[in-house]
C-alpha cells in the first residue's frame, strides 16, 4: 500500500504541468483540488509537499490559488513553517498592486481567510526588508500587527529590520526599533549583532560619536556580553573617530576576556594608525598579527600599502607587494589605485601607468577613480599633453571616463589658461556644475566674452539645476563682459530657480554695479540684504564700504561703517585702513578722529579697542603722534587697552617726532607698565635713557639693566651690546660688571668673540671690575672658535692676575687640546 505522501505526488504528477498552467479552476475542478477531498480519501499531505505546491503556484504567478491554498492549510490544521509562510508572504507583496498602506494591508490579509500570526508577521518583515528592501513599510507593517493582534517578532525578524534601517542610513528609526523592542518582553534579542550593526550604520553616516555612545549605553544595560563582532564595530568606531589610545584600550580588554583577535579588527586597528599619520605604529600591529599566527589579507597589505604611498614613501610598499605575491593574494581595485596615487605623488607617471596596465590583467574593472588621480595629478604636474594622451588612450580602449575624470582634465586645462582646449573636451559631455563653473572662470580670466557666451548658451540647453556656486560665477561673469541685464535677470531669477542668495552673490551683484557706476544701486542692494539677512557677515560690509571709497562715496561708506560696528562686527584691517586714508586724504588726521568719535560712545568695549587699534596705528603711520595720543587717551578712559604692536607704534612716531620729553616719559611708562619691555618698546626706552636731554631718575637703573638682560636672553646681542656702549659713554653710576658679564657670555655663545674682546677692553678702560665668570665665558669661545694660542695667552694672564681661577677655568682649554692630541693635550692641560 501506498503511504499518502506518495499518493499526494502520483496526484500532483497526474495533471500535467502545461494543463496545469493553463486551466482556468473551474469551480468543479476546484472542488477536486482541495485539501478536504484529500483528506477524506485518505490522504494528509506533509507540509514539505504543501511547500513545494505552494512554491510552484508562486513561481507560475497564480497568487490568489497559492493564498487559497495556504488558508486551507491553516483551516485544516496543518501547522506552516517558516518557508510555507515566506512562500505566502511572497504572494501576498505581489497580489498586492504595489499599495504600501499597512492598514489595507492587514484588512487584504483577511479576504484570504488567512488568520495574522506571528509566524506571517515574521515572514511579512523579513520579505519587506530583504526583497523590497524598504524598511519603513516593514516597520509600519509590524506597528499594524502590534496595534490589533498585540503579536510580537522573532528576534531573528528584529534583528533584519535593524539592519535594513542600518542599511539606509536611517539610523534615528534603528534605535527606535531597538529600544521598543529591548522594552518588551522579547529576551532573547540578538543583542551583539543588533549593537553590531548599529554602531557600523552611525560609522557609516559618519556620525561616530553617537555610535560609541550607544554601545556604552546598551552596555549599561547589562543584558549582553560584547563578543568579537560587537568588539571589532566599536574598535573600527573609534579608530575612525581617532581616538586611537581607546581602540588599543579596548583591545587590551578583549585579550584580558580572552578574545582572539581576527584579521578584520587588526585591519581597523591597522587604518586608525595609518589614518592618524603612525605609520610605524601601523606596522608594529602588523608585525604582531605575523607573530600571533594570522594570516593576513588583502585588506590588511592595502592599508599598509595606502599607509606608505600616502606618505609618498612609494618605493617601501615593494616588500609588501612581493609578499603578497608569495602569498597568493592578488590585489584588488583599492590596492591599485593607492598604489597608483603614490606613483603620482612623486611624479613617476610611468610607474603609475604601469600599474594602472595591471587592471586589464588582472581582469579588474575601474571605477574610474584611478584615471582621475592619474589625469589630475599630470595636470597638476604640468603634463598636460601627457594627460589629454591618456584620456584618448581610455576612450580607443572602449572605457568610459566618468564627469570627475573629465573635471579633473578640464581644471587642469583651464588652469593653465586653455580654456578653449577645455571647452572642446567637454562637447558631448553629460556636464555637472562643477564643469561649468570652472569653464567660465576660466573664460573670465582670458577675459573671452565669446566663450562665456558659449558657455552660458550651454548651461541654459543642458536644462541642468545650477547650484548657488555655479549662478555667483555667472553672474561673475556677465557683469564683466558688460551684460548688467542679463546678471540682474539671473540674479531676479534665482528664488524660481529654487537658490538662495548667500554673501558671495550679493558681493558680486555689489561689485557689479559699482564698476558700472552704479553705486546707487549698489547701496539699495546692500539694504535688500540687510532686509533678508538681518544677521550679514562682516564680509559683505567690508566689501560694500571697500567698494563705495572707490567709487568716491565716502559719506555712504562711513554710514555702512558705523552700522557694521553697530551689529558687534569688527570691521577687517584692510577696510579699516582704506576708511582711514580716505578720511584723512578729505579731512586730514581731525577727519580719522571724527570717524572715531562716531562709535566711541558703543557699549562693546572689545570692537571699538580694535578699530581705534586700527586708527592709532595709522594716525602714528602717517606722523600725527598728537591725534594718535589723543585717540589713545579717549580709550584709556574707558578702561580700554591697544595692542603691544601699537603702543611701540604710537612710541616710535612720539620720538621721531620729537614730542615734548614729559608727554613722551609717560606714554613709555605706561607701555612698560602695560606690556613690559619688548622689542622695539625695549630699544626706544634705552635710547630715552641714553639722550641728553632725559631728567635723571625718571627710569630707574634697574629697568636698563633688566632690558639688557631680556636682550641678552633673546639672543639679541648687539642691540645689548649698543646699550651697554652707550651707558659707558654716557658716564651713567649703574654698576655694568653684572650686564657686561651677561652680554659678553652671549657674545661668546653666539660666536662673536671679536665683540666680546673689545667689550672686555672697553670694561677694561672704564675700570669695570672682570670677575671669574666673565673670563671663563671668554676663554669658552676662544676654544670652540679654535684659538687655542689667545686661550693660553688669557690663560697666563689670569694666573700673574689677583683672579682666583676655578676648574671652569681649565676645563675648556684641557677639552679641546684633548679633542685635538687626547694624551699630549692632557698632560700639557695638566701642567
């Protein structure tokens, strides 16, 4: 006898499948068919027969007969299993027209007779995610299923939702997914997957915080223990992130765990040091995975590879790629193509050639980012016959350079000012903006109206959406070939054209205008985008107020400049400068001082500090100390300070100018008290010290003797040693002995012993007292200068001298002379 299984097939082979196929299941025929009769004859099918059944009707398109079936199936308590519901699920995406409303969707379900389980809602998400791939609907389908049946998924089902969210980069509704789900009664949840992917998909967008911070999260939580694929997501995370001494931390806890590291988490760890600039560090991690018995893969000698020829160290990844030979392991498209950029980071476009030969050889198609790096750096080069060359050679060879590539040939031609060139490459191309852009840039630099003509004729045929970069040039453009129509059109059209107006297009529209002599218009614009933009940059005033001095509208200008310092904008120092010398060329030095009254009442102390900086150092520039001190004493009012710059600016232009000694005494004082002694500050205050005409006692000796020692310290001997010469000649009561000593050991270690000798005389004549230090100091650099004959001369004086000698004394004679003769010169050093 027959079992039923074998009965079911002899009755499913006894209809052919043509037959089969193209009966319409008439009603009778129907009845013959179902399940019920099969049963009453004996028979009860297995489930693996019913699947089979059912994938045929779905393969031969006859949903509703394979939705009928399933629903006998259920009402003949014939239990599914996963695939019987993937089959139905199937039919079901398919019968239903391509409506995503999940509402309908359940009510579609029910005119089936097909009772929602968790078996269906399982299949129905997975089917969504995988072969729609649109994860929203699936999210909406489970919500419908939650909200009327209260069933919950798999956490195999959850798991695939998460990750086609992942997947999309729709990373917001991922974590929602999860902390709905890790909320409900759902347990055994796929936790170091889920994390997995999450983290990957933030990594992915670019957001690696957030990723790092989930992680930290979810671990909080304590319901799962990080495995090597959590591990090797979070370490990629943060070696993107560069926080290279956290992924080595988290490395150091995975060996403690006692969890082997693979292959791909070296390859993260690998890259996190490459990309940070430790290349050897790089290697070391490579050197251990060697050593720990892992094989490494093409993924690992790539990162090494990019590693180097970023670098530019392209002749060290040879080792590398012979061992990769030995290994058996053949490049891939990204290996190449690093290889190739470091060729033409040194220029060595043969070798790169070569390499990039190696593509067809070894069967790899490009993705045209090898052909962009090797036509934009023989541009950058110079080659740019070397590059038009290659781009034929790829076009005879049936390749299609991409928009970048030919970008890449047409800056590099432009550049070079062959516009022209450019412009008959790009015939025929599929243009993008950057294409355009840079076409008329080039023609506004040649100043060839024709080709900006041509070009826009182009732009308005190709039908394309210009970006915002793109309109600025071309209203560039237009205004300088003299069409102010069309650059006023363009720039009325752009809120139909869906742009918005930003700084740089009302700066051209501005410039426009005012080499047109229409500084009117120029000023109403300015108000337009004041109106728009309420919070404009500094940069649109600087330009504007640049733009209105020139064209002689200095009242407007001043207007716009007070309004600038109104809205808290420190104006920058070429605008400044340019109001200033117009101010005084109309007004003289009493015009810069009424500029500056205008805003001295602002409450901003650090904005109007800066713009008096600007004027005091343009008033001390065009010698009016008097106005600047003015100018200076209206800040010191307020409580308000100028820079170091300015104050030795203000202090050079009182003395040159010979102001009165009290007024010019003061402002010293002041400079000293506020910045101390530096520089310039410095130099001026000694030569006060040194005049004449100085009151005794005004600067204190102390202060000549602590700026002389600041000198000595930064090394600016001379200037030291001018001081000191001068208070010998000056007949000055401070005691020199100290800061002789210092200026002459400088002298000496900067290899001046001429002037450390005639400073040693005139000591010598003033009846300076020489103390062993200086002597010491001078016996040091006559041995490191060679003069090993004056050393001993010194030598010998010293010791028919009252100067008690120490073993510093003797030591730079005895090192040298050893250094040359090592025995003769010890005894000799010793005697």
């Amino acid at each position: 006898m027959k079992s039923p299984s074998q009965f079911f097939h002899r009755f499913l082979s006894s209809t052919s499948s043509t037959s089969f196929l193209t009966t319409n299941f008439s009603k009778p025929i129907a009845k013959r068919l179902t399940i019920q009769n099969l049963i009453k004859r004996g028979v009860t099918p297995s489930i693996s027969d019913l699947n089979r059944y059912l994938s045929f009707l779905l393969r031969s398109e006859r949903l509703k007969l394979c939705l009928s079936l399933f629903s006998q199936i259920i009402s003949n308590s014939i239990t599914p299993n996963p695939k019987s519901n993937g089959f139905v699920a199937c039919a079901l995406l398919k019968s239903c027209g391509g409506s995503k409303d999940s509402e309908n969707f359940i009510s579609y379900l029910g005119n089936f007779g097909i009772k929602a389980d968790d078996g269906i809602l399982n299949a129905l998400v997975d089917k969504v995610c995988v072969l729609e791939k649109d994860p929203d609907w699936a999210f909406g389908l489970l919500q419908e299923f939650v909200k009327n049946y209260e069933l919950l998924p798999s956490r195999n089902t959850l798991s695939t939702l998460t990750s086609a969210f992942c997947y999309s980069c729709e990373m917001d509704t991922a974590v929602k997914v999860f902390e709905v789900m890790s909320a409900s009664k759902i347990e055994c949840l796929n936790w170091n997957y889920v994390c997995s992917m999450l983290i990957s998909g933030y990594s992915k967008i670019g957001k690696l915080e957030l990723g790092i911070r989930f992680y930290e999260r979810v671990k909080k939580l304590g319901r799962f223990s990080p495995n090597l694929v959590t591990y090797t997501a979070l370490a990629d995370a943060l070696c993107k992130d560069g926080r290279i001494e956290e992924a080595s931390y988290l490395v150091s806890e995975m060996e403690e765990k006692g969890i082997v590291l693979d292959p791909v988490l070296y390859s993260s760890l690998i890259s996190g040091y490459i990309r940070k600039g430790l290349l050897m560090d790089g290697l070391m991690k490579y050197c251990e995975m060697i050593k720990n018995g892992l094989s490494p893969d093409v993924v690992n000698y790539t990162n090494i590879i990019e590693g180097f020829c970023k670098e530019g160290s392209v002749e060290k990844v040879f080792g590398f790629l012979n061992e990769m030979t030995r290994r058996n392991i053949i490049p891939n498209l990204v290996t190449l193509t690093a290889l190739i950029g470091g060729f033409c980071k040194r220029g060595r476009f043969k070798e790169a050639l070569q390499v990039y030969y190696k593509f067809e050889e070894l069967g790899i198609s490009s993705d045209n980012f090898a052909e962009t790096i090797l036509i934009d750096s023989m541009c950058k080069n110079g080659d740019l016959d070397m590059a038009v060359g290659f781009l034929r050679e790829m076009k005879n060879k049936g390749i299609k350079p991409g928009t970048v590539t030919y970008n890449a040939l047409i800056n590099g031609l432009c550049k070079a000012g062959r516009t022209n060139e450019a412009s008959e490459v790009a015939q025929g191309l599929v243009a993008d903006n950057f294409t355009y852009t840079t076409l008329l840039h080039g023609f506004l630099k040649e100043r060839d109206e024709r080709g900006i003509i041509e070009i826009k004729k182009r732009l308005e045929i190709s039908n394309l959406s210009m970006d915002i970069v793109t309109c600025n040039m071309l209203i560039k453009a237009l205004f300088a070939i003299g069409k102010v129509g069309d650059a006023c059109n363009l720039f009325d059209e752009m809120l139909e054209r869906d742009l918005v107006a930003d700084s740089v297009t009302y700066c051209t529209m501005i410039d426009g205008y005012c080499k047109n002599g229409e500084s009117n218009k120029a000023v109403d614009l300015f108000k337009q985008c004041r109106e728009s933009s309420p919070h404009l940059s500094s940069a649109c005033h600087n330009f504007i107020i640049r733009r209105l001095i020139k064209a002689g509208r200095l009242d407007m200008a001043v207007h716009i400049f007070v309004d600038l310092v109104n809205e808290l904008l420190v104006p920058d120092s070429c605008t400044s400068f340019k109001l200033f010398l117009a101010q005084f060329e109309e007004s003289g030095a009493e015009g810069v001082l009424k500029l500056v009254r205008e805003i001295e009442n602002f409450e901003n102390g650090a904005v109007l500090s800066s713009i008096c900086d600007y004027g005091i150092n343009f008033l001390s520039w065009k010698k009016c100390p008097n106005e600047a001190l003015k100018m200076y004493l209206s800040l010191h009012k307020r409580g308000l300070r100028i820079t170091c710059k300015t104050s030795n600016m203000l202090l050079k232009s009182l003395i040159q100018n010979r102001i009165e000694e009290c007024t010019t005494l003061c402002f010293l004082c002041e400079c000293i008290k506020l910045h101390g002694i530096f520089d310039i500050t410095t130099l001026n205050l000694l030569s006060l010290r040194s005049s004449r005409s100085m009151s005794q006692g005004v600067i204190s000796d102390g202060l000549v003797r602590e700026a002389v020692l600041k000198l000595v310290k930064e090394a600016k001997i001379n200037d030291a040693c001018n001081i000191v010469e001068k208070e010998n000649k000056n007949g000055t009561s401070i005691d020199l002995s100290i800061i002789c000593t210092s200026v002459i050991d400088g002298l000496c270690k900067a290899g001046s012993i001429e002037k450390a000798l005639d400073l040693c005389e005139s000591m010598r004549e003033r009846g300076i007292c020489s103390n062993v230090e200086l002597y010491n100091s001078i016996l040091n650099g006559l041995c490191n200068q060679g003069c090993f004959v004056e050393a001993f001369r010194v030598l010998d004086a010293l010791e028919r001298s009252d100067v008690q000698l120490t073993v510093y004394t003797l030591y730079p004679c005895n090192s040298c002379f050893m250094q040359r003769r090592p025995f003769e010169g010890c005894k000799q050093g010793v005697r």
